[in-house]
C-alpha cells in the first residue's frame, strides 16, 4: 500500500470520525435542549409548590380558628345545659306544682304561691350561677 493510499484511509477515517463528531454534537445539542425544558419544568413545579404551601399554612389557620369556635361554642351550650337542667327546669317544675292549688280560692293560692315560689326561683338561680362558676374555675 502506498502512502497516498495510506493517507486517504486516514483522511476517509477522519471523515468518518468528524461525522460521528457532529453526530454526538447534535444529540448533546437534543440533550441541552431537553435538560433545559426540564429546568423549566422543574422550577415550574417548584413555583406551584410554593404556592400549595402557601395555600396549607392559610388553611391550618383557618382549622385553627374553627377549632377555636367550637370550643367556645361547646362551652356556651354546656352553659346553656348546665342553666337549662339546673335552673329553667326547676323553675318550671316548681310553678306548674305551685298551680297544682289552682282548686282552691285563687286568693289563697296566690298568698301561697307567691313568697315561696320567689324564694325557690331565687336559689334555683344562684344555684345555676355558682354551677356556672364552678365550671369556669374547673376550665381554668
């Protein structure tokens, strides 16, 4: 083989090589390009997060506040019951049995009914305001 024939091996082998070359050029190029819509996609995704996040901690505060509502709410029906059982109840217990003695001159009723009547609905009263004080102090 002689030189020449030697060297146009070489030259065809370089060609062959430059192709290859370019041809890994331009799949790094397709590969830049695909890295850099990841990128994109990535910080996209990140920017979304943020604002999920964002969306959690506005979410958590405002479970807080319910949270808060209805303890307070569950505190004033138990104020309510506590009233109602200790308090309304008697008081109307109290009346009706004092209307029991409707049968007699309404006079004679009234001049009994009345001082006694006052006086339970007196204590029925307090009752339910030192139960609710209890209740206060306990909560404390």
């Amino acid at each position: 083989m002689s030189e020449n024939e030697k060297l146009n091996l070489i030259l065809e082998g370089i060609g062959e090589i430059k192709d290859d070359v370019q041809g890994l050029k331009e799949d790094v190029q397709g590969l830049k390009e695909d890295v850099q819509v990841l990128k994109e996609d990535v910080q996209g995704l990140k920017e979304e997060v943020q604002v999920l996040n964002e969306d959690v901690q506005v979410l958590k505060e405002d479970v807080q506040t319910l949270k808060e509502d209805v303890q307070s709410v569950k505190e004033r029906v138990t104020l309510f019951e506590i009233t109602l059982e200790n308090e309304t109840n008697r008081n109307i217990q109290l009346i009706a049995e004092g209307h029991m003695n409707l049968d007699r001159k309404l006079d004679e009723a009234l001049k009994e009914l009345h001082p006694n009547t006052m006086y339970h609905l007196k204590v029925n009263h307090l009752d339910g305001e030192v139960t609710k004080m209890k209740r206060v102090l306990n909560m404390a």
